[in-house]
C-alpha cells in the first residue's frame, strides 16, 4: 500500500487500542495531515 503507515503499540493489543484513543491519535492526526497536504486545493 503506498504511503502505508505502520504504528507499534507496545505491550497493548487490537482489543486494549481501541480504548486508549491517547496513544493511536497523535499518530492519527499526524498522517491525516500528509494526506490532506498532498490533496489539490478547491476554490
């Protein structure tokens, strides 16, 4: 998958994630960002 990013939530499973939205939206917001620089600009 291009510009595929992959996060390693140490010591904490798919299950234990969902809850700690702390841990997972940092790096969330912080891809989302690429992705909307790379979006052309509507006027």
């Amino acid at each position: 998958m291009a510009n595929a990013t992959f996060v390693v939530l140490e010591g904490i499973n798919h299950a234990q994630a969902l809850s700690r939205s702390g841990l997972i939206l940092p790096q969330l917001l912080q891809f989302l960002g690429r992705v909307e620089a790379t979006l052309p600009t509507s006027r």
